[in-house]
C-alpha cells in the first residue's frame, strides 16, 4: 500500500498536468518579400487572437516564410517537429500553401490557410482532409466578376496572371464563368510577381482590344498590369480580384487604379453595409478590434482572412477538448474533425458552414462588389 499511494500521487500529477497542457498554435506568413503587403496584416491579426480558449493557455509560433514555398515548407517542418504544434495557421499565399499539404498530412496537423485558390482543398482526397482555408475559393469571385462584366456591356475579356498557381486557377475558374455569361477571352497572359515591367504582355493585350482585362495578381505586385495598360493609352474597363483589397495597392496603383472593379470580402466595406447584411456586425467586430491596434484605417481583408483562422480555431478547440489532451496525435485529429463541423459560424468575410467535402464552407454571403473611387473602397449594391 505504501509503494502505490506514490504511484497513484504520480499518476494525479500526471493527469493534472496532460490537462493543462498548453495549446500550441504555429503559424507561417509570408510578413517579407512579394507577398508581404497581405502577410503583415495577417501577422498583426495573430496578435489579436485569443490567449486562452477552452480554459487552457494557447500559445502562438509565428514565422516568416518570405513569400518562398521552399521557406514555407521548412516553417511547417519546424513547427510540427521542433515546436509540436497542434494546428497550423498559413500561409498567405496559394503557392506556399500548397507546397505545406504534403507535410501537413505526412505529419497528421490541421492546416488553415489564408490563401485564395480552390486547389488546396480541392478535389479532396487523403492529404487535403487535413487543409481547411478561409479566403473564398476563384470560382466564387469570378463568377462575381463575369456577372458585374455582363450586366456593364462587356463582350470580350483580355487576361493577364500570375505564372503560379494563383494566376493559373484564375483563369480556370474565371474561364467557367466567361463561358456562362457569354464572354469571349480574346488575350491570355502570364507575369511573375517579381517582374518590373509587363511591355510585351501589355502589347498583346492592346492589339486584341478586350472591351474589359481581368488582372489576376495580388497586393502591390498587380498593380503593374494596370500601371502598363494605363501608360499604353487603354480606356477599357479593368478588373482585379480579391486578392488587391489592401491599403498598400491603393497607394502603389495610385491614380492608376481609379474606376477599378473587384469583388470581395464583405469585410473590405462593412461599414456601408446594409444592416440587413448578415455579416455587417462580425465583419465590424474585426475592423474594430484591428484599428484599436493598428490606426484607423489600417485593415485589410488579408487580416481578416487570419482573424477567421483564429474564429475557426476557438470553436473547433472546445469541442476537440472533450475527445483529448493538447500535444497529442489525437488532439489533432479531433481538432480537424470538429473543424470539419462548424456550422453558422459568422466571421469577418462570411458564414462559414464546414463539411468532410468543403473545407471553406462560405457561400454568396461572403462576397461583394466594390469600385475604387477617389482613392477608396466603394461598395457596389446588387
């Protein structure tokens, strides 16, 4: 009896500690390089997170992958094996994101990125049963963009992309919705993010005379399709995508960008939302709590793509707490089954309503049309 009260004293302490155990949030951003005007207001975003969910400490690794998949992927290898993390927040962009679902599945750890395209959750399958994401998936956007065309008179369409993933999905998914509405893509053309000018593009693009051009590029870097286009004297009507709705593509695209058309998050207007808007009141919770931090002004919707990360987490946590400790291969898998059953959860860019086949789970609540008047954001009513 004497030999057992130290064991069983042991095993209190033991228990006592598993329960305390500390929750431990990694996350990747691309805060440098091309991407970095999306992947700093991400960062700053991870500071507003909460400290605590589900009683326990939640701990946050924050790493800079410098909008490099190579980078990108080393960060998810050091998070899962050096930090043992039980959820990866990341990375910003569609490229570095893709690269991180082998790792991710290899090691059995929920990922949630912050990057746009369709192909990082979809077709599923074994590996993409770990990756959720919150930013809306291409096809959402684009038929967005194909309908606002239609309606405005526009017959034929000239494309200009990124040469990644990013640029590539795009003009898939956009390519869907071209055909739907009956537009004609008269110009297909490719640039890096790192480019400095686009002149040859840029002449293509003229001699085929679209009546609109699409520009599938995101933050600073796609402003320089339209800053060529300008230059060359084009009158036409200009679109980009969601992935420019920053402050920091306002001031690089300048006069340049005036009369511009995209679709976004909802979070990108919340204030000249309808009150009927059912995601004005959680959109407007983000913008406030990020400015209190930050200054008036400074949100963005990449932010708020890593605030719903955040909301996605805090209400998966609880739920995975009943099934197992924080540390452990189980606590990851019941993490990523209770992401997969968050239902009617209102974040800053839509409701989210997860399923085993839709790991974004955002519907048309998670999109509006917006013009760039004056140097600014104008909500278009549909």
């Amino acid at each position: 009896m004497k030999l057992l009260k130290p064991i069983a004293l042991a095993a209190l302490l033991l228990a006592s500690a598993l329960a305390q155990a500390d929750i431990n949030v990694g996350v990747t951003v691309s805060a440098t390089g091309p991407a970095a005007s999306l992947g700093i207001p991400e960062k700053n975003t991870i500071a507003l997170m909460p400290k605590t969910i589900g009683g326990q400490k939640v701990n946050y690794i924050v790493l800079d992958d410098a909008s490099d998949t190579t980078a990108a992927v080393n960060n998810t290898r050091k998070l899962i094996s050096e930090n043992k993390v039980d959820i990866i927040l990341g990375s910003t962009t569609t490229p570095n994101s893709l690269a991180m679902i082998d790792v991710a599945a290899e090691n059995q750890t929920p990922v949630i990125s912050m990057a746009a395209s369709a192909r990082i959750i979809e077709p599923m399958d074994a590996k993409k049963k770990w990756i959720f994401k919150t930013p809306q998936n291409d096809i959402m956007m684009s038929l967005a963009i194909a309908e606002h065309m239609a309606a405005n008179g526009v017959k034929t369409v000239g494309f200009v992309g990124f040469s990644d993933a990013y640029g590539e999905g795009w003009f898939q998914e956009f390519s869907k919705a071209a055909d739907l509405k009956k537009l004609q893509i008269v110009a297909n053309e490719r640039y890096s993010r790192t480019d400095t000018s686009v002149t040859g593009q840029t002449l293509k693009m003229m001699s085929a005379k679209p009546d609109a051009v699409l520009i599938a590029g995101s933050g600073t870097p796609a402003a320089l399709p339209q800053k060529s286009l300008k230059e060359r004297g084009y009158t036409g009507k200009i679109y980009q995508t969601h992935g420019v709705a920053n402050a920091d593509f306002l001031r690089v695209g300048g006069k340049d960008v005036e009369g511009t058309f995209l679709p976004a998050g909802p979070v990108l207007v919340a204030e000249q939302l309808p009150a009927s808007n059912p995601v004005k009141k959680s959109a407007l919770a983000y913008v406030s709590a990020y400015e209190a931090a930050n200054g008036k002004g400074s949100v963005s919707t990449f932010g708020a793509h890593a605030w719903d990360t955040g909301l996605l987490m805090t209400a998966a946590v609880p739920v995975a707490l009943k099934k197992a400790q924080p540390g452990t291969p189980e606590f990851r898998a019941a993490l990523r089954d209770a992401l997969e059953q968050v239902k009617e959860l209102p974040g800053a860019h839509g409701v989210f309503n997860m399923t085993p086949n839709d790991h974004l789970g955002l519907d048309q609540r998670g999109r509006v049309m917006v013009k760039i008047e004056n140097g600014a954001w104008k909500y278009i009513p549909q």
